[in-house]
C-alpha cells in the first residue's frame, strides 16, 4: 500500500473568508496594483530563461532589499517596502530570471512595448492554461519587477558591451558596422528569445544569431542573463566565452549587411530579420548604475554614432561640463521686464562658497575620471572636445570624423551630452541609486546658446529651473519617483536646517512609499497657479525709540503638514499659523525661490547692531504670514531670526530675497538696496 496521500480541495466551498489563509501575500500584490495570476504567469514564464552568470548572484539581493529613508517632515519614506510583490519572486529561478528579462527588456522598449514582447513570448512558450493575463495586468506586473532590478544599471552593462564590440574592431582594424544599436521590432525580440529559450533547456540545441543589426542589443541581454552558457565573436575575434557550454551563439559580422540579422537553430536558418535603422536617440527609459554614470551615458550616446569613446574624451566631456557650468545663471526672484533681474551663478548657490572644488569632484565622480583643476573658455573647451573625439577614432581632425560618421555631424550630439552633463551637476546621487536622463532638451539647451553671438550667459528663473533641468511640468510637484530611484529637493529633507546650505537635489534608490503603497509623486494641494502677488501694505511710522534688530518675532507658532493619498499620488497640505492666524504655504513655490535667493556678504559688524534711524524709516517689519508686505519703495524686514524653517517659508516668486546670515542688518540694507532687492530674510 502507497503511503503517500492524494490531496483533494473541493474550492467550489471556497469564500472570500477563506482567502484569508493567503492574506500576507494577496496584501503584497494589492498595495502594489498588481494581479496574481499575473505574477504566477510571469514565474512560469520564468522557468523558461535558466539564467547564469554574476548577475544571478545578485538578483535574490536586489529583489529582497527593503532599505529605506526616512522624510520626516513629509512623513512619507523612501526605498524599497519589506515583502512587497517584486520580493515574492526572489525565491524561484523563474521569478529570479523573470524579473532580470524584465528590466533589460524595459530599458530598451519602456514598460508598455516590454508588456507586449512578454504576452507575445508567453503565447510561445506556456500552454493556454498558464497565460491568463493580459498585456495591461503583465505591465504593472513587469513594471514593479524592473523597478526593483533596475539598480543592475542595464545602461551602463550596454555601455559596456557595445565599447567591448568597437574595441574588437578598431583593434581587427576593420569599420564599425552602423546598425550595433539599431532597432530591433517586438516581434523580432519575441523571435530571438524564444530560440534562446530553447537552446538554454535543450542540450542539443545551439542558436546562432550572425549579423550586425541590433547586435549591440542582443549581446548586451544575452551575456546578462546567459553568460555562462553564451559565446560572442566580432569577425571570428572571440570577446565572451561561457564557462559552462556554448548553446546561444552571437556572431557579429557584416558578411549579410547592415541591415539583417539571421537567427539559426540546429545549422537551420529559421528567420531573417530586416532591422530598420532609427535616428540618433536612445531609449529615455535607459539607466545607468551610480558609479561613473556619465561616463556610461556618454559612451553609449556616441556609440550610437559609431564613435568610440575612449578616456580623454570623458576627461573633455568633464571640462565642457565645469566651463558650461560657469555659465549657468538664475535670477533672483521674478522681476517684469522693466526691472533688470539680480543674477547669480547656479551652482555657487547650489553648492556654497567653495563651489567650484566641490563641483570638480562632483563631476570627477559622475565621470570616473581626473579632470584639470582649471578649465578653459566653454568654446576653447569644445574645441578641445571636438579634438580628443577625432584623435580617438582615428580621424585626422573633426570635419573629417564628421565625413565618416555614418549618422553625419556629431556636434548635436556633443551639445547634447554636455547640456545633460550640466544638469546632472545639480543632482547628489546617493549610493545606490540609479540615474537616468532627466532635461528637457526642448527647453534646456544652454550649449546652444552661448554660441549665439553676443551671449555670454545663459540665466533661469527660479521657477524655470526643475521643469528645465529635470523636466518637472507639473507645477505642483515637489518629489517625483521615477524608474527606480526618487528625486528629492534637499530642502524638504532637511527642512529645518540652514536653507543656503540645502538648495540642491538628492537621488536615493528606491520609490515613495506611504502606508504600505509605493506612489510614484506628491504634488502640493491645491490650485497654486497663477501665484496671487501680496499687497504692498502701508505700517506705522517708526519711532526714534523703534530700534529694529534681528529678533524671531516673525516666526510660525505651528506649522502643519498633512499628506492624503490621491489618484496620481500623494497631495500635501502645508499651513502655518503665526499671532492668531492660519495660512496655507505653497511649498513648490518656496522649493522654486530658493535656487535664487541671494546670500549676502559678511561683515565684522555685531549681529545684534540696530538699524540705522535713516534706513529705519524705510523699512517695515515682517512676519512669515505676509513676507512681502511694504508700502512704496520700502523694504520688507522678515523677523525670523534662528528659525531656518521660517526663513524658507517666507521665500515667495513675487520679491527677490536676501538672507542676511553673516552681517549685521545695515550691510544687509545696503546690499539689498545696491541690487534693488526689497526683502531681507533674518537669518
């Protein structure tokens, strides 16, 4: 007699309390949008694509992690929830390989062409009964699995083997095919990667997949996740050999032209793919691992123009970046055009008063490499670049390179890279976190600009400043989780601290989080456009007996922040109350105005000095409910002495501020009246 037992469930008396057996992991799936028979489709799917290599290690690591940050002003977190749907598929080598396709697929095609390549690969490979799901359900599904993996940085592993592909030729030496990056359609990737499925599950099947079109690509995901059991040639010239056996074969060739990719299974040719060539643009969903991410960004933008990229051009690349940078200017508030705007260099205010040393290390890291301690003139810069880039391809000079450049003149590209480059200044990127491009070329294009005759400055408004550089369109944003990592204002993470210290942004790994659900954004509540501009309110005339010195007489008593969860994120609500009366504070805008508020210069003066009586009867007191309140020419005095919190609530788009921190109110007077500044903040 067998002692084994046959399990029957009889699930027609199954009800919802029944369910509750399964609560830990129906409430994972739940909180994260996603349908269960749609991560169930996915694991089997998964089961398909045994995956090698050093990625493999990793994987289980990355999809389990549950590192967070703490916003405790905003009472949301940052980073990864313990349990949630992308750690459930960590504990199967299906759900492991799953979720590694995932991402190389979504940083080629984005999120919904990727959901579409897996429904197609799931009618291929799993009976009917297995793929229940359709392409919206495996789109969040994918979505929140390549999030998570997304720190595997498949930019900067597709950097990496498309220079490993030039260098193979260049030392041949033979002519770069111009199609390594070309597109390759849905229905061609579905192709490849059923044969690769094949090949990997049956030991008597060898794939060869021989051509040159999109082969940069295909190489890139094959060595990802295949790298044991995968072999890469460049015309005969062996650059990858798996450890364990040879079943997938990648042979770059252009023995059948540029334009075709032959995928063999058995000596057999199944298919022959005609790959179109697509312009100059890499996927905007590409990202790159924190460590030397530009340089990764800018070796796969130039390979995309058949250029290699070798180390003095990054060097270059870093010195057009820190010349453009000096470049850079944002206005001190928003004045109309009758008024001159006050200007001051961006990244002096970013990063304080020894700017440019922590600008050099800033860019050295984003680069991995030395850069000169000083730099030249942006145009001589450039020249320099366009050089370097030339030498490196072994082009005589640049009009030359131009020429052979099989997607002609470059110097776009260049532009673009830079503006980009300069932008990413901006931004402190975390341990951890993945970059990815993030200006709006449309309007951010500042290279272009100051080659333009006459231009010797390119200068943002302070509300231009996130929406060009970061393209944050919608105005009432102030977070925003994107692909894997969340960019965060340093102003609201340190809210409570010096604001002249804290004007920049951080990038942290890791999505927000609020009561158990990833958000993907928190926007201000409320309709904050157009600003409604503060009266200029008359005041009493001071008396001799008025001495007027820095006190915190204008601080909040209370400040609130409320946070509510919403379709399209999560809204915050902020109001502060000061001598009885309650007001709402929109913090985008204060966010905005602190790029351009003006720190004024120190002097040896006491803190504590009053003001003088002729400058005293041309100034009025201030609190942080009506900052801008003046009558006529008067400046407003903002009483917020030893509360940072209040000094960066009282910042508003209508007044120009100066924060006077390290001098007495006279110097402050007398600066703010120099620049026609007509409010100090009292630091």
């Amino acid at each position: 007699m067998s002692s084994s037992l046959d399990m029957q469930c009889d699930v027609s008396n199954l009800t919802l309390l029944g369910l509750g057996s399964f609560t830990k992991i129906l409430s994972a799936l739940s909180a994260d949008d996603v349908q269960p028979t749609a991560m169930i489709q996915l694991e089997k799917l998964g089961g398909s694509f045994p995956i090698s290599g050093p990625l493999r290690a990793q994987i289980p690591d990355h999809l389990q992690r549950c590192s967070s940050k703490r916003l405790e002003s905003l009472g949301v977190t940052i980073g990864w929830r313990k349990g949630d749907a992308a750690s459930l598929m960590s504990h199967s080598a299906g759900g492991q390989a799953v979720a590694l396709l995932a991402t190389c697929l979504e940083n080629v095609y984005g999120n919904d062409a990727a959901a579409t390549i897996f429904y197609k690969i799931s009618k291929a490979l799993l009976p009917n009964s297995a793929r229940l799901s359709s392409p919206k359900q495996l789109q969040q599904a994918t979505t929140i699995l390549s999030r998570k993996l997304g720190v595997i940085g498949f930019g900067t592993i597709l950097a990496k083997q498309v220079c490993r592909i030039h260098e193979a030729y260049q030392y041949l030496p033979q002519a770069v095919p111009p199609s390594l990056l070309s597109t390759l359609s849905q229905d061609g990737m579905c192709d490849i990667l059923c044969k690769f499925s094949q090949a990997i599950r049956d030991e008597k099947c060898i794939v060869r997949a021989r051509g040159c079109a999109s082969m940069g690509y295909i190489t890139a995901i094959a060595v990802s996740m295949f790298s044991d059991d995968c072999i890469v040639t460049v015309e005969n010239l062996i650059i990858h050999q798996g450890s364990r056996s040879t079943s997938i074969a990648i042979e770059i060739t252009e023995s059948f032209g540029n334009e075709s990719l032959q995928i063999q299974s058995m000596g057999k040719v199944e298919s022959l793919h005609d790959v179109t060539f697509r312009s100059a643009k890499h996927s905007l969903d590409m990202k790159f691992s924190h460590r030397a991410y530009f340089a990764a960004y800018t070796q796969l933008y130039l390979l995309e123009l058949g250029l290699l990229c070798s180390p003095p051009v990054l060097t270059a690349m870093g010195v057009c970046i820190l010349s453009l940078s000096d470049l850079i200017f944002v206005s001190l508030g928003e004045r109309s055009e009758s008024r001159p705007a006050v200007c001051a260099n961006l990244f002096r205010l970013l990063l304080g008063k020894f700017s440019r040393s922590a600008l050099h290390r800033r860019c050295e890291t984003a680069l991995g490499a030395s850069l000169p301690l000083r730099w030249p003139s942006f145009s001589e810069a450039l020249g320099q670049l366009k050089t370097s880039l030339a030498k490196s391809n072994q082009a005589e000079d640049f009009a030359s390179l131009v020429q052979t450049s099989f997607r002609g003149d470059p110097s776009d590209t260049l532009l673009r890279i830079i503006d980009e480059g300069v932008a990413s200044m901006a931004v402190h990127v975390h341990e951890g976190a993945v970059w990815q491009a993030r200006s709006n070329h449309k309007s951010w294009n500042p290279s272009d600009a100051v080659q333009a005759r006459g231009v010797k400055q390119v200068t943002l408004t302070p509300s231009e400043l996130l929406c060009s550089l970061f393209s944050w369109n919608d105005l009432n944003m102030i977070v925003k989780s994107e692909g894997t990592a969340t960019l965060v204002p340093s102003s609201l993470l340190n809210l409570g601290s010096d604001p002249n210290d804290n004007r920049g942004l951080e990038l942290f790994d890791g999505l927000i989080y609020h009561e158990n659900r990833y958000q993907s954004q928190i926007f201000v509540e409320g309709d904050c456009f157009p600003w409604k501009e503060q009266p200029k309110q008359s005041c009493p005339k001071s008396t001799k007996t008025d001495d007027i010195y820095p006190t915190n007489n204008g601080v909040h008593s209370k400040l609130s922040l409320a946070i509510a969860e919403h379709v399209q994120g999560l809204s915050l609500e902020c109001s502060i109350t000061a001598g009885g009366q309650k007001q709402s504070i929109n913090l985008r805008e204060r966010v905005d105005q602190l790029f351009g508020l003006l720190d004024a210069y120190p002097c040896n003066h006491s803190r504590q000095t009053p003001l003088k009586e002729e400058y005293g009867n041309k100034v009025q007191t201030n609190s942080v409910l009506t900052p801008d309140g003046r009558p006529g020419d008067h400046i407003s005095i903002v009483q917020t002495a030893g509360n940072p919190t209040a000094q960066f609530l009282s910042l508003t788009k209508w007044e120009p501020a100066i924060l006077c921190r390290g001098c007495c109110l006279n110097c402050a007077y007398e600066q703010a009246r120099e620049k026609e500044i007509y409010k100090i903040i009292v630091a």
